[in-house]
C-alpha cells in the first residue's frame, strides 16, 4: 500500500477507487479485517473538537478523502490525494462486486421504512446479491455488542453501516472485529438516498465540491447554518495550516 498522508494531523490513505475496491476484496478473499474511515470537510473539523471521533478515524485501516473540498486542500498542503473516494459511489463498487462475487453483506442503519424500501431497490438493482441480513439504525448503546453478535452469525462478509457520524465511527471502533464482517464501511446517509428519501448532488455538482450547498437546499434549516460553520472552520484550518507550512518571509530575511 501506498504511504500516508497527513493533513491535519490525520493519516489519509492516497488511493484511487479502484484500488480501495481492490483492497476491499482481496481483504474478504484473504480473511483479514478492513476497517474504513471517510473524512470530508465536516468530519475534519469535528475529529478536533470529538476526541473520540478522532480516535475512532485514526484507528480505521483505511482512511479516505470522500469530499473533494479534502483533495483540494491536500494539494495546497503539499500532501496530495490522488482522487475523492465518496463514500456512497465505494459504497455501490462493493456492492456490485459483491453480487458477482458471491460475497454476503449486512446492512445496519436508517429508520426501519427506509432500510426497507433501500432492501428492495438494492434487490432490484443487485438481483444475485447475497444479503445476510439487516437491522435499523435505532438502538442503544447497551444493545450495541448484541447486534454486533447478531452480525458475526449472518456470516456477512461485507458490513454497511448507514448511520451518521459519530455513531458509526464508534460503533466501527468498539465492535466492528466483534462482527466477523471482513469488510466494515460506514457509509452515512447513503441507506437514505438509494432509498430515494433525498437526493445525491448531480455530478456537475460534486465535481465542484458543491455538495454540501445541494444538501443544504434540500434541508436549509437543518443544514444551513451547520455547513456554513463547518466550511468556514475548515477553510480557517487550511489558512492556518498554510501558514505553518510557508517559511515567513521575515525569517528569510533575516537568514540572509
């Protein structure tokens, strides 16, 4: 694999999609455990106010860039990724390759409506695909070791789990080997979009790392104010970070 790279004191794995889906099945074929970690703008600036969100981040085998706003600023902190890998379009890949692979998943997450309705479009769309089984997102944390027992029975070699952050993350950090799942990936509201209850940016958008302005529309009094603080904080983290990295040109003078 690849060196890290770190931004923000976060060790990022620089891969593309293909070779993470390609780390993912070797991991299922080879019987080791691979836990992954997506971090975008929001996430970053959260790991440094959550302690534990942090760790549960930075304890993951692999830690990937799902917002473009992390590619961009690692390029301008001169620790470049090669490419975003979005959490819900790495989400998919294993999917599919699971279904030509013969390879069993679980899905852990959402309201129990949408996790149904995502279970029957998924069938639709993954007819051959080996479902070991599914739970809602809605449960407390005493019952968190119980499910992850449930899922090591399943036999799923793929875990998903559609919750958001820092549930997921934790949850991923204190049971994920409990559930024998070979592949564990947290992938936030995507049980919600393929469900069809919101709707992914257009491509154009995500390009551009508009995302979070798309959602924003969609939910702008749930979201509004939230993305607005998060992007300013994060933009204030890349300035500083800048700075940090950049000689000042007081020091060179003086060394002349």
């Amino acid at each position: 694999m690849n060196g890290r790279q770190s931004l923000f004191g976060v060790e990022l794995d620089p891969l593309t999609m293909d070779e993470t889906v390609q780390h993912c099945l070797d991991a299922v074929r080879d019987g080791r455990q691979l836990e992954i970690g997506v971090v975008n703008a929001a996430k970053l600036v959260n790991m440094r106010r959550d302690p534990r969100l942090g760790q549960a981040v930075a304890g993951c085998d692999l830690v990937l860039a799902d917002g473009q706003a992390v590619v961009w600023a690692s390029r301008v902190l001169r620790a470049p990724l090669p490419e975003r890998v979005a959490g819900i379009d790495l989400f998919l890949r294993l999917l599919a390759e699971a279904e030509s692979a013969g390879m069993s998943v679980y899905f852990l997450g959402a309201k129990q409506e949408v996790l149904e309705e995502m279970l029957r479009r998924v069938a639709d769309r993954f007819p051959g695909l080996k479902v070991a089984g599914s739970r809602n997102g809605y449960f407390d944390d005493s019952e968190q070791e119980a499910i992850a027992g449930a899922i090591a029975d399943s036999g799923a070699q793929m875990l998903f789990l559609g919750m958001t952050s820092p549930k997921k993350e934790i949850f991923t950090a204190a049971y994920g080997a409990r559930t024998g799942a070979r592949v564990v990936h947290g992938v936030g509201g995507s049980f919600d979009i393929l469900a069809g209850v919101t709707k992914r940016a257009p491509a154009s958008w995500q390009r551009w790392g508009l995302e979070w302005l798309y959602r924003t529309l969609q939910e702008p009094r749930r979201l509004g104010r939230r993305y607005l603080a998060t992007n300013a904080a994060f933009l204030l983290m890349t300035a500083r970070e800048l700075i940090r990295l950049t000689p000042s040109t007081a020091a060179a003078n003086r060394s002349r």
